[in-house]
C-alpha cells in the first residue's frame, strides 16, 4: 500500500493567497491560542527576543511533565536543521576544507560511477536547492510509514546517486529537496570524519552553550520531550538516519533563541560563518531568497531571515530580523497545521479606511478568459475557475479556493487577506499572466496550457456527511473534516490539506496525484473512503464515533 508520504515542511512560506509573515508576539499569542484551543492534542511554545529582551509563551498544553518551564520543553525542529547545516558548510569553507564550488564527486567514494551531471553538483548548490536532485529519493522505502527516514542508509543514499540520471546539468531552478540538503549533511561528515551530531556539538551547539539543541536525546531529556501528535493520535519520532542534515535536530525554545541571538553577535563563535551563510544567492518566489539554507526577504525595509520545520509530530518556525536584533521562535507538537500562515494574515494591519475598494460590475460570461492554471514555479501555481454561481476563484497550490471580486482593468482582490490580482495580456490580446500583490510583494505566475479544473462546491451540511476518522492501516487514519465550503483531508503524520470536489463523493488533491472516493451504504450514510494513488486503491472503513 502507498498513501502521501509524511516529508519535511516546504520552504515557501505563503499564507493564504501569499501572505508575508510579520514581526510576532502579542498579537501572535492571541493568534495561536484560537488555533490551540481548536486542537485536541499538544500546543505552542513560543520565544521571542527583542534587543536582548526575552520573553516565553505556553499556549495550549504541549508540557511533558508538570511544572516544567515551557522555554525547556523539548520539540523535533525539522528543516530548521537545514540552517545549522549550512552554519556547519560555512565553517568548513572559511577554514579552507572546502569550498562552495566544490563538486560533490569530490567527497564522495570512488567507484560510484555517477551521472556526469550528478557528480557536478556543487556544495553551494544543494544548500540553496538548485541541485536538480529530487525532494525525496525515489528508494526511500519506508518500512514504517510513521517513521519515513529511519531505514534510508548510507547505503540506499549511495545506490540512489550511482543510478539516478536528471535530465539537465546543474544549477537547476530552484526546488526543495530534502534529499540535498541530507547529502550535504552526509559530506560534511565524510570531509572531516566525524559523525553530524558530533559535528554539530563541537562546532555550533558547545561553543554556543546549547545543551538541549541535539540529534539523540539524553535520559534525561527524554522526560522534557513532548508528545508528538497528528491530529489525535501520538506518534513516532522520527529518526533520520544517513540524512541527518535535512531535519534530524530536537531543540527547545531557549536554546534557539540563544542561538539566534549568537547570529545578531559579532563576537560569537559563529557569527563568520553566519555572515556567509546570510548571503541571498537565489530568487524563490517574488523578492524572497536564499542563502545557504536560510530564506530572505524585505519586509518594509528590513531584511528578515527565516525557516520552518515539520516532522511527523512537530512543527516549528525560526526568524531572525538583524535590523531590530529579534529572534522569534514557534514550536508545536502536532503537525495538525502550519505555523507560517498563523504567523501571517493574523498579524497584518487593518487597511485604513481609504483604502477600501469598489467592487466593478462585470458580466459573468467575461469571466472565463481568466480561468486556467498559472505557474510560480513548478510546485506552485495559482488555480482559477468559475465557480457554478459564476464567481472567479483562485487557489494557490495547498490552500483552499477564495472568490475575488473584480475591480477593472483585468485585476481582481481577494479582500479578506488583502491581496490583489493583476492579469496580464500578450500584444494580441489574450491573457498570460497573473501576478499577485500584497504587503509590498508581488509574486509573478506564467499561464500554462492547463485548462481550468472542474470543481463542485458542496455547501456545508453536505460536506459535513463526510466528517469523521477512517481507518486506513491500524496505526494510520485519515480525519476528514470540513471548514466552510471546504473539505479537508488529514493523513496520520501530515498536515491537513484541502481537497476538492469533481464529482460527487469524489474529491482530488492538488499536492499530489490522489483522490479520494467515498462509499456509502443502502441508507446513504458515508461508511468508508477509498484512496487513489499510483494505481492502488486502499479502502479505509469509517471509525464509529462513540461520542453520539
């Protein structure tokens, strides 16, 4: 049986309909409370330092033991780990052990036979994703799909380089790949030889003085490490193995405000190695970079570093503005939601008065020249359709349609996240590109030849028929649950991602190539869901719920 696989967080941090993420901590307090008090499992820790000032936030109920401090509880932080590798790449350069144009044959053992394209990545490029290299490898093999990682060896990751063939040379687009970054971590190792964990506390986390920031836990730390949830049920930890560098790091709220505080130092030990780090070296999206496995943005004049993190349980989320020397910090045990986009809309602003807009009247049947699919890059794309009242709306890849409301001109608002949307036309007319703008961002998307998608807005009390747990494997359950007009699926160790009608008792998802089919008994009543993916089709029963 295959289902969508759990993977670390996706760096693109777009909120619904691309929102910015803004300065935290009051106004996210309040923010994650709601959120937290709509989670039956787990909660928040947040940090947040400002000119040396440092205050902690306990929301919901993430503590392992009572009475323990919230900035000392300990979390798996994900891809953030991606960060200290990069640190660990920059000291290596900077000492001349390596350098960021090196090719990754150079580390690696004789006799692999790679792809001449394969053997010329660099250094630089799997930090900054433009490696070619896929997200995740293709034998990965999970024996345990709760613990994704744990079985991909040194071995499988050699098997995996010796026999893969891209089609292009590098550097390639940007594209996230976990499977770069866990191989830099991998010939960060073999350079000096020494394992990552040791690396990493001899040269990051000792100097530093940050006791909790660790690969294996201590007995110890074992009773501070909350309980990893997805949606309601615990889960594993996960364990990395040959890609430690990608996300195998567990941290609390203080050590990672310390360590942010070390990169706003320039005495700290690190702060040389921060400073090559820091450098954007690749456009994302719109005005956000990357360095070396740091993303970068302007935010009204201030440049802000930033990274999120997932894992099977957790989630997290670690900024770093120089300009003000804030650190903010989020940590959560349950991968229920992404803390990016709570970061995001909540935190904007109000418009002012004036800035209102008039909604201009337009004929229905005008509307479908803007339908269609507009690709960010190949991960992301904005959907627009017609809905079957003849309203346009527009979805960004994982995010749930919103209808816009025309304001002439070819451009379109999304009012209730402050977004705009500009169409534009070729020299004969015809419409090729959307871009979006919001906060001072703008993200650009080029039209493809994808036709509009077909889908069914069912209202509310019929999306409701199908809320409930479904048994999928014995420790694997999807929870289905609507919000609005909207249904939402949620896999056992992943977030809750929407997905959308077609047909009836038929939906699709658009973060990857599956559909879900509901079953239904003589009476009508919803009894199971049927997954569809890679031509299999795993039936999951639907869980009786004992609280009627």
């Amino acid at each position: 049986m295959k289902v969508p696989l759990p993977c670390l967080a996706l760096a693109l941090f777009v909120s619904p309909l691309g929102a910015a993420v803004e300065p935290p901590m009051a106004p996210l307090t309040a923010t994650l409370q709601k959120a937290a008090a709509d989670m039956k499992a787990g909660g928040f820790v947040t940090g947040e330092s400002v000119e040396g000032k440092v205050q902690y936030a306990l929301i919901g109920a993430p503590l392992p033991r009572e009475g323990l401090a919230p900035e000392k509880v300990i979390f798996e932080i994900g891809s953030i780990s991606k960060v200290f590798t990069s640190l660990l790449l920059a000291q290596t350069v900077l000492e001349g052990k390596a350098a960021l144009t090196d090719p990754i044959a150079k580390f690696l053992p004789p006799g692999l036979n790679l792809d001449p394209k394969v053997a010329a990545i660099t250094l630089e490029q799997l930090a900054t994703h433009t490696s070619g290299l896929p997200r995740l490898p293709d034998n990965l093999g999970p024996t345990d799909p709760l613990d994704p990682y744990a079985n991909f060896t040194t071995q499988r990751l050699e098997d995996f380089l010796r026999r893969y063939h891209p089609a292009a040379s590098p550097p390639q687009p940007m594209a996230y790949s976990n499977l770069g970054a866990g191989l830099l971590g991998h010939l960060l190792e073999r350079i000096h030889g020494r394992p990552y964990a040791t690396l990493l506390a001899e040269r990051i986390t000792g100097p530093l003085g940050l006791p909790d920031t660790v690969i294996t836990l201590s007995p110890e730390q074992q009773t501070r490490f909350a309980t990893p949830y997805s949606g309601t049920m615990p889960v594993k930890p996960w364990q990395m193995s040959s890609l430690q560098g990608a996300g195998a790091i567990r941290s609390t709220a203080a050590d990672l405000i310390k360590f942010g505080q070390a990169l706003l130092t320039p005495n700290s030990p690190i702060y040389p190695a921060w400073a090559l780090v820091r450098q954007t070296r690749v456009t994302v999206v719109g005005e956000q970079k990357i360095g070396l496995g740091i993303l970068a943005e302007n935010r009204n004049g201030e440049m802000v570093y930033f990274h999120d993190g997932g894992t099977g349980g957790f989630r997290s989320y670690f900024e770093l503005a120089p300009a003000t020397r804030r650190v903010t910090v989020v940590l959560l045990n349950n991968d229920t939601l992404q803390i990016a986009p709570y970061l995001a809309g909540k935190l904007t602003p109000k418009p002012a008065a004036g800035d209102a807009v008039e909604e201009v009247p337009i004929e229905a049947t005008k509307l479908t020249e803007y339908t269609g699919v507009y690709a960010i890059t190949d991960a992301q794309r904005f959907t627009v359709i017609q809905d079957e009242t003849g309203l346009l709306r527009i979805r960004l890849t994982g995010q749930p349609f919103g209808a816009v409301v025309y304001l002439g001109s070819d451009r379109f608002t999304l009012q209730r996240v402050a977004a705009e949307f500009q169409f534009s036309r070729n020299p004969s007319g015809q419409i090729d590109t959307l871009t979006l703008s919001q906060r001072g961002r703008t993200v650009p998307a080029h039209r493809t030849g994808e036709p509009a998608p077909t889908v069914i807005f069912p209202e509310p009390k019929k999306l409701l028929e199908y809320a409930g747990t479904y048994q999928l494997t014995p420790n694997v359950v999807f929870e289905i649950a609507p919000r609005g007009y909207q249904l939402f699926a949620k896999l056992t160790g992943q977030v809750a991602v929407p997905v959308f009608c077609d047909r009836p008792d038929h939906f699709v998802y658009d973060v990857v190539a599956a559909a879900l089919t509901f079953e239904r008994d003589e009476t009508g009543t919803v009894i199971a869901v049927v997954l569809d993916q890679d031509g299999m089709s795993p039936r999951a029963p639907r869980v009786p719920d004992t609280r009627k």
